[in-house]
C-alpha cells in the first residue's frame, strides 16, 4: 500500500514533507534547478558553523523521483501564522524578528555569493522596467559598498518558525556575503508589499496598506536601536532591491506597486 505522506509546508521553490519525528524532506518543484538546489545545499551546511539558530541539513537525495533536501525537522509554525492568529503580539514578534536580523547580520563570512553580484543579475532581468531605467539602477549599484555581513537574502516571517527552543531560521537558498542595510531594505519591502495570508483580504485595502506601513516603521525602528545608521544609508538600497525583486515569481499586483515605487525613486532622486 502507498504510504501517504504529511506535507507540512510549501514554499516557492519546494514542499516540505515529514519523514519521521527528526527529519524532513524538501522536496524541489521540477521547475527548480539541480545547480540551485546545490547551493541550498551548501548555503545550508554552511550556517550551520555559525552559531545561528538554523535547522541541520542531513543530505541531499531522490525522493518520490524528485530531488530532496532532508533536514532537521523544527516542531513550530511561522512567524506569519502567529501574526495573522494573534495580531495583539505583532509588536513583540517584530522587535523578535528585527534583533534575530541584527544578529545574522553580526557574522562575517567570506565564503558565500556576493550579494552586488546577485543583485545586478537579477536587475537585468526585471521585465518591466525599460533598459534606461535599469542602466541608470545599475550604475547606483555600483557605487554602493560590497560589505561581508552574512545576509540572508529572503529573512521574511515566512521564514522564521517558533519553535520551543526559540525562533529558528529556515530557507537559506539565497544566503549571501553583503551589506546589512541591503538584506534589511529588501525585508522591508517585503513587510510592506509582501504576499499576504488569504484571512487579510477581508480588511479594506487602505486599513492593510496602513497597518503594513506601520509594522515596517516599528521594524526600522527596532533594528536601529541595536545597530545604528542612517536612514540615508538605508534608503540608498531600497532603490536595487526593489527593481532586483521584480525578477522572482510574485503575483502581477505586488509587481506593479513595486514599479510605481521604483518609478517615484528615480523621479524624486529620493528613495523612501
Ligand atoms: N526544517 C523544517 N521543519 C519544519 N518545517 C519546515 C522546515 N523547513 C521548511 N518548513 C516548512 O515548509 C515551508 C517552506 O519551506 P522553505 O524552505 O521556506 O521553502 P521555499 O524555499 O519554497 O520558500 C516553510 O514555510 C515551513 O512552514
Ligand atoms: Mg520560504
């Protein structure tokens, strides 16, 4: 008889099914490639030396035909579902999110992918933006600092699950050597135009659009009071992230506020 497996959770890239009590597979959609499935791999055990609350990454292997990453199984949800259960705590788990950011950030690595590199590829391949718009985005680019912080790359609430032991940070497939400020730019833009669990469509757009707004000012906040900088640092980035964000596969809408954001920093010369 065919065994029915649990799926406990679906990304982007993967479902995520239980093994046994200690291990799950990361199962990759066909659509994902085996060199990207590699760097998981290796982004994954890499962070594991780190001290970082990370779970263990086993192995790589087949499984139900398809290419499978077996790691560590974490008991706890998402920080999203305790955010949209229990909308009263958003403040505590925010400032939780923002110090456990700070504390990625606190790594120097030297080993992993360089987070400019990444970014100008992803520009040029922004399809809604017109070649100018991403020569002249570029050209920023260039001109900003390199930095070898550990980033994480995609450090969202998605991302985080709270488990017993405290909150454990998972999916380092995008994990990278780079500025802070970029991988703190690109989580902002996330908390502010980030795909959002289907409960939330019930609210009036105005209503999320300022609650959103509201939760990313708190996690600037946050972040500032255990690394400081300035927010002119910050808002340099918001303008590469955003446009290298328009390659990856986000719904049409998010797209299109993304452009209107993107459009407004090129005319303002401003950033926020
Ligand atoms: N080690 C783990 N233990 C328990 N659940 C996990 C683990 N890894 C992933 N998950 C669940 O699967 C979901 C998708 O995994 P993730 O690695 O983020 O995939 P993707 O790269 O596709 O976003 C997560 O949001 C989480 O709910
Ligand atoms: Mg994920």
């Amino acid at each position: 008889m065919m065994k029915i497996e649990k799926i406990i959770g679906e990304g982007s890239t993967a479902q995520v099914i239980v093994l046994d009590e200690k291990t799950v597979a990361k199962q990759f959609f066909e659509r994902v490639s085996d060199s990207s499935i590699e760097h998981e791999y290796l982004r994954s055990k890499a962070v594991m030396d780190s001290g970082l609350p990370v779970p263990t990454i086993f192995e790589k292997v087949i499984h139900n035909g398809r290419t499978a990453l077996l790691y560590e199984r974490i008991n706890g949800s998402p920080l999203t579902k305790k955010l949209s259960n229990q909308p009263w705590t958003a403040l505590t788990l925010i400032n939780q999110m923002a110090k456990l950011q700070v504390f990625v950030h606190d790594n120097e690595v030297s080993n992993f992918p360089y987070q400019k590199e990444i970014l100008h590829r992803k520009i040029k391949l922004a399809q809604e933006l017109t070649e100018a718009e991403k020569t002249l985005i570029a050209e920023r680019l260039s001109k900003l600092p390199s930095g070898n912080s550990l980033c994480h790359g995609d450090f969202h609430p998605d991302n985080i699950l709270l488990a017993e032991r405290g909150p454990v940070i998972i999916d380092w497939a995008d994990a990278t050597q780079g500025t802070r400020l970029a991988d703190l730019a690109r989580t902002l833009i996330i908390l502010r135009f980030g795909g959002l669990p289907a409960e939330m469509k019930l609210f009036k757009n105005k209503t999320v659009i300022y609650l959103r707004n509201l939760l990313a000012g708190q996690y600037l906040k946050s972040y500032r009071k255990s690394f400081h900088f300035t927010v002119d640092s910050l808002e340099k980035w918001i303008l590469p992230v955003t446009a290298a964000r328009l390659s990856e596969s986000i719904p049409v809408h998010e797209k299109e506020k993304l452009v209107l954001l993107i459009r407004q920093c090129l005319k303002n010369d401003q950033y926020l």
